[in-house]
C-alpha cells in the first residue's frame, strides 16, 4: 500500500450477490465512474472527479466470501500520486471510504 492510500474494510451477513449488487447500486448512487467491474472476481474500480484539492480519487473496492459473511474492501488514493494536490488529499480518501460504508451500512441493515 502507498503512503498516500487509505484503505479499510468492513464485512455484512449478507450472500455475496446481495453485497455485489448494492456495492454498485451505491457508488452510481455517490455520483463516481465506475471503470471495472468483474463480480466473478469481486474487483471493482472507481473514480470520482476533479474539486478544488485534487483531481479526483481513484478507488479500488474487493467484495469476497468471508466465511458465512461477505467483506468489502476499499482503497482509495489520489490518481495523481503526491503530485498536484495529491499530498492534500487523504482526507478526501478517508471521507469516500466512510461515505461508501455509511450507504452501504444504511442499505444492508
């Protein structure tokens, strides 16, 4: 992991399909670009746009079997890397990250 990566995982009693599909359903729902998406494999990465800090973010998401649960897994960093903005920006990651786990928590309850 980079040192401008920000990463966290939280894990639901929920089917693997069920977790996919609001995984998904959210980040259309936040707003970010969705640029893969293999449920086979569980990867899926996203970005969000340019603001006045950074020119955007770009977020890796893993959803895997966990035992009886299923874990999504997130890693979000600046596209950028420390440069133009980039070094500002880690509040921005933690913030997508915790956006994303609030929607998802709110839909699987």
């Amino acid at each position: 992991m980079g040192f401008l990566e920000i990463e966290d995982k939280i894990s639901f009693n929920k089917s693997y399909n069920e977790v996919y599909g609001i995984v998904i359903d959210c980040i259309k729902e936040l707003g970010w670009a969705l640029k893969e998406n293999n449920k086979a494999t569980g990867r899926i990465v996203c970005s969000t746009g340019i603001n006045l800090v950074t020119l955007g973010e770009k977020i890796h998401i893993k959803v895997e079997r966990d035992n009886k649960k299923t874990s999504v897994s997130i890693i979000s960093a600046p596209k950028t890397g420390p440069a133009l903005g980039g070094l500002f920006s880690t509040g921005r990651s933690r913030n997508h990250i915790s956006k994303l786990f609030t929607l998802l928590g709110g839909k699987l309850k």
